[in-house]
C-alpha cells in the first residue's frame, strides 16, 4: 500500500509517564508526569464505585452535562467548548480543521511535541523559535508570524515552566489577527500556577482568533479517564464538535470530570501544595554541584544537569524513581530534565537520592 508521506514519516511523541519505561511498577514513584501531586478529588473516588452500573451504557457523544458544568466554571456559553478524549485529541482535530498544506505554522521550542506532530500529520508547513523564556523575546518571536498562518503557545510552557503574561498572550493574539493568523493557547497547566487569572479564556469573545485548550488529566488528576476540552470562537467550536469520533469521551470520565469540576477547593489546596514544595525542591536541588533549576510558575521543573539525562534516568529507575529525560524535547540535548512537583515524602526521596547521585 502507498501512503501519503506525511502520514508514512510519522513518529510518535514520547512522553513520560510509567509506561513510558520497560517493565514498569506500581513502587515507582513517578516524576515524569506532571499530574496533580494530590491525585483527584475524594469526591471521584466515591463517584467511581457507583457509576459501574452504568458502563453497558454508551456515553453522550455531545458531552452536554459536562459542556454545562464547563460553561459554569469557566463564565462562557456552552457553544464556544469542545470535549476531547483528553487534550491531544482535541490539539489533533484543531490542526485538521485549520492546517492545510500551505499553513505556516510557528512553534516556540522546547514545547510539547504533539503540536508538532500534529502539524506534520496535516503537511504544515513548521517553523521553530528558540526560546527558553518567550516573554523575554516576544518582539523577535511575533514577526516570525505569517499571513494565514497559525500560532502555537503552550502557558505555562513544557517543559520549561515559563509563564508568559496575559498581556503578552492578547498582544500576540492581536497581531496574528493583523495577518489573519489563528493563536493556539495550551493552558493545560494555568490552573496550577499561583496566577490562574493570567488565563486568557475570557478573551475568546473579544479575539475570534483564539483557541484555548485546558486538560483536567493534570488539574484534577484525571489522566487515566482522559478528559480534555478547548474554549474558542463558535464556529471553530462547531466544527471541532462535528470532525470528532463519536462517542469520544467515555461515560465514566464525563460523571468524574463533572464531579471533579466542582471541587474548587482542591485546586486551592493544590496550589498551596505546589509552592511550598516547588520551593523546596528548586533550593534543595540548586544547591548540588551537578544541577540547576530553571524558574518555574508550575508543578514541574526542568533542570540542566552535567549527567547525561538517559544515564540519569537510569540510575534513578534503580531506586526506584522516573524522571523525565528531556533530550527528545526538540531544542533541548542530554543535559537536561525534568521532574513534576510531588508530595513532601516523595520529593524528599528525590532529593536524596539525586545528592548520592551529584
């Protein structure tokens, strides 16, 4: 069979996470992932036992409950969401409805590889910024945008926790527009910054070419269920809805995304998690001869490291812990990492682990 090239060249993104690795087991502690260090809600856990009556059943294929309790939480009309089988399948459907063979697309790197991936799979035409603080260099990066073309901002970016302000997001969004650009918005991980009001969503209605994308797998600790949704003007919204696999997001995760959703406590208690233990991973481990920590708004940091990141990794799986090896982030070599922010306990067996080490 003869395929098309873009689709005969694909390669798929790694990616943390325990089956990320050989063999894995439920004793490693897994710092590769950047989920909420809290897991989900204990409100889920009481839904899950419950809810098993109903698997037999197929799921709303409109996801219109949890498109209402979304509408809620967020302050905007049901019309401008849709619901992805986490946020992947909604990054997928985004370039398959926007990019065609002629799109310029624009990527900031070390970013997220599925955008790129995405992209490839719609025969885009890409182009890489290097950046390791957009906002920093946010003149240089906007007249790299083209007429017609689309955006990608991931914010707080991965793997480099950088957090580019609101301000900074509307400018660029207001210049694409100049060019008839669309700005795609990766906020997967705003909810657990210290600044979640530096979220652009209540801009949609202002900047038709907006697109903003939000994940409850690491908000809410969802990842397993995978549940994903992307807020944006209501005609994109209208055709994401109409270019998706039916039933694309399974019963159980709509129940527990809905559940999830409004415990807004959680994601306060979460936070205060994150910033007391980012801190004191960030100064733990910046004070080891073989590490340092790049600033970070989220729960995880990326560290430049004098040991090779795949020897690392190694060496780490030996005690029991995973780290993410950074070298397949596009930009970025064998010198860095990166790790999510966990619980006291376990950031401690890091850190300890990580002194044997340096």
């Amino acid at each position: 069979m003869k395929f098309a090239k873009n689709i005969a060249t694909h390669t798929l993104v790694p990616h943390g996470g325990l089956y990320s690795i050989e063999n894995p087991h439920s004793t490693v502690v897994d710092f590769s992932s950047n989920v909420n260090p809290l897991g989900y809600p204990t409100s889920v856990k009481k839904l899950l036992g419950s809810w098993m009556k109903k698997i037999p059943v197929y799921p709303d294929h409109n996801s219109k409950k949890l498109k209402k309790q979304l509408s809620s939480y967020l302050g905007i009309s049901a019309s401008n969401l849709v619901v992805g089988n986490g946020a992947t399948e909604v990054i997928y459907n985004f370039c398959r409805a926007i990019i065609g063979k002629n799109t310029h697309v624009l990527i900031p790197i070390p970013i997220f590889g599925e955008y790129e991936a995405a992209v490839r799979l719609c025969a885009g035409k890409l182009q890489f910024f290097k950046t390791m603080n957009l906002e920093e260099d946010l003149a240089q990066f906007m007249k790299k945008i083209s007429t017609n073309g689309v955006v990608f901002v991931c914010n707080p970016n991965n793997p480099t926790g950088a957090l580019i302000s609101k301000k900074s997001i509307i400018q660029i969004a207001k210049h694409a527009k100049t060019k008839n650009a669309m700005v795609f918005v990766d906020e997967c991980f705003m909810e657990l910054t210290q600044t979640p009001q530096q979220s652009v969503i209540d801009q949609i209605q202002k900047l038709d070419n907006l697109f903003v994308l939000r994940s409850l797998t690491k908000s809410f600790g969802l990842a397993g269920l995978r549940v994903g949704y992307g807020v944006g003007n209501k005609s994109l919204a209208s055709i994401l809805n109409k270019i998706k696999i039916p039933w694309n997001v399974s019963g159980l995760a709509q129940e527990a995304a809905i559940t999830a959703l409004s415990e807004r406590d959680f994601l306060a208690k979460t936070r205060k998690l994150i910033k007391a233990e980012s801190a004191f991973l960030q100064n733990y481990i910046s004070e080891l001869d073989d590490f340092s920590c790049f600033a970070t708004t989220t729960n995880f940091i990326l560290i430049k490291t004098k040991i090779n990141s795949k020897r690392l990794q190694k060496k780490l799986l030996q005690k029991k812990i995973l780290i993410r090896d950074c070298s397949t982030f596009r930009g970025l070599t064998q010198n860095y990492i990166r790790i999510a922010v966990k619980t006291h306990k376990e950031n401690l067996k890091l850190v300890t682990a990580l002194e044997r080490l340096a």
